[in-house]
C-alpha cells in the first residue's frame, strides 16, 4: 500500500496515471494480459552519450503498449495500469527479456539501464529471481545498471537496500532514478549502495540561465562527486543545456536533443555513425 506522503506527492504532481478519458479502467486492465500474450508490449531504448567524449555508452529500456485503440501508452501509464491488473510481475520480466534479447546484439561497451518497480523490489525472492533471469541471458552483469526511483524507497527502504546490496555483489550496477523529481531525501544515497544518480529533467530545467536553478545543480554535484556516484542527466533538448550539464561535471546524459527513444537496431546504427561516436 502507498504511504501517505507518495500519495500526496502524487497527487500534487500529475493527473492519476493508467486512466484515460472515456476508457474504463476495468477494460484497461483486462485488456493488458490479452497484450501481453498479442506482444503489443514493445521495448524502445533512449540512447545515453557519454559528456566528455559524446559517444553512445549504452541505452535505458522503455516500454511502450501499441494498444489498438488508444494509440502508443508509454511506461508510467502501463504499469500503473499493471499493478491495478495485479500484473507487474509478468509485464516486468517480459519488459526485461526483450531488452535482454535485444540487447544481446550490442558490442560490449554498450551498457543497458533497467527499471525495476517496487513490487519487484518488495518481493523477497526478487534480488534471486532477476540473477536467475540475467544468468540466462548472454548479457553480462557488469552491462547492467539497474535503476530505482524515491517511490520504491518510500515503501521499504531497508529491504531496498538488501536486495541491492546482493544484486551489486554480483556484479550489476545500481542508479537511483528520476532524482530531484521528489523529495530528495539525502539519506538515500548515504544509505544505499548506489553506483550512480539520474537527474529528473526537473533538474536542468532553466540551466544555465537561471542562477537558482545552476546553484542547486552544483550543488548536488558536489554530493555526488563526494560519494563517488557517476552522474546522468536526464531530459537534456538543447545545446545550451548539454553545454551547461558537461561544464559542471556531468559524465553522462540523454535526452531528445540527440535521440529520442528508438528500436535497438537503431541504437546499433546510431553507436556507429560519427554522431554516435562523438563527433557532431
């Protein structure tokens, strides 16, 4: 069950997600499981550049519903409306072995960021089922970042950390998403065994012109750099704010000024042009 202040901060930031006007939830959700089985559940990836060399360094994996009627529902919509289906479950690994499929095909200095949900997360067995899962996969941990958002933590944050605790034992990387978009609750990240932070684009929003804005940018930053944690900006669409995000420190970034979510033979082709590579 959602805690009082996720719902709150929910409410407070956007409409209630997984509804849309003049569809019944009900069909919503019975109308996923049939998806699932139709495969109109597809797997898209935002490509990630590296901020000192420009270069493709790997992909996040996005899921996307084709839904006959309603058009592409992208993933906060779908799994809201998979947790209400009691459907998290299976939507998360059929989301996570078609972007291991997929991604199979990549050289290896491309890496893969995975969402994982807070059912997933709650569930005991989880940090030994996803091992399992990748262990069949031709992927190696070290290619994986798994990335984690505030609204996992707020449900149980000492389990959270358990279970990443053991998945970075074993080799894969962890990230904690979407930051800034919350509460930024610092504790977070001295208590978690993180490798990495995304900034929520809410973050490089007015960057570099609001001083403001640029101030709070540095500052977390220098956090991150303090506890040696890599540092991904999120939603950067233009040159300005790209320039800005590198000059401060960023390493890595993604965002519709270069590529926006895409198939992952276009990822492969994208890595291989002189943009892809760094130059342009």
């Amino acid at each position: 069950m959602k805690s009082n202040r996720s719902s709150l901060t929910h409410s407070l930031r956007e409409p209630t997600r997984g509804s849309f006007p003049g569809v019944k939830e009900s069909a919503l959700d019975s109308d996923l499981l049939s998806a699932l089985d139709r495969q109109e559940i597809e797997v898209l990836f935002q490509p990630q550049f590296s901020g000192s060399t420009g270069a493709v360094v790997g992909a996040e994996a996005l899921a996307r519903w084709q839904h006959p009627t309603l058009g592409e529902i992208g993933a906060r919509d779908l799994f809201a409306i998979a947790e209400r289906a009691a459907l998290v479950a299976p939507l998360s690994r059929h989301v996570v072995a078609r972007a291991l499929k997929d991604a199979a095909a990549w050289p290896e200095e491309l890496s893969l960021s995975l969402n994982i949900t807070p059912e997933e997360m709650g569930d005991p067995r989880f940090a030994a089922d996803f091992a399992e899962l990748i262990g069949q996969s031709e992927i190696a941990p070290s290619r994986l970042m798994l990335e984690i958002t505030e609204d996992l933590l707020l449900r149980n944050l000492k389990q959270a950390g358990e279970a990443l605790g053991a998945l970075r034992s074993l080799g894969f990387r962890t990230a904690l998403d979407d930051f800034g978009a919350g509460f930024c609750n610092f504790r977070y990240l001295r208590e978690l065994p993180l490798d990495a932070i995304k900034l929520d684009k809410i973050m490089v929003d007015g960057v570099p012109s609001d001083a403001k804005a640029l101030a709070v940018l540095r500052a977390i930053i220098a956090l991150a750099r303090a506890l040696e944690l890599d540092i991904y900006a999120e939603g950067i669409e233009s040159e300005i704010q790209r320039a800005a995000i590198i000059s401060e420190g960023c390493e890595y970034w993604q965002g519709f000024l270069r590529a926006q979510p895409m198939k992952s033979d276009q990822v492969l082709e994208l890595a291989k042009t002189a943009r892809g590579r760094g130059h342009g």
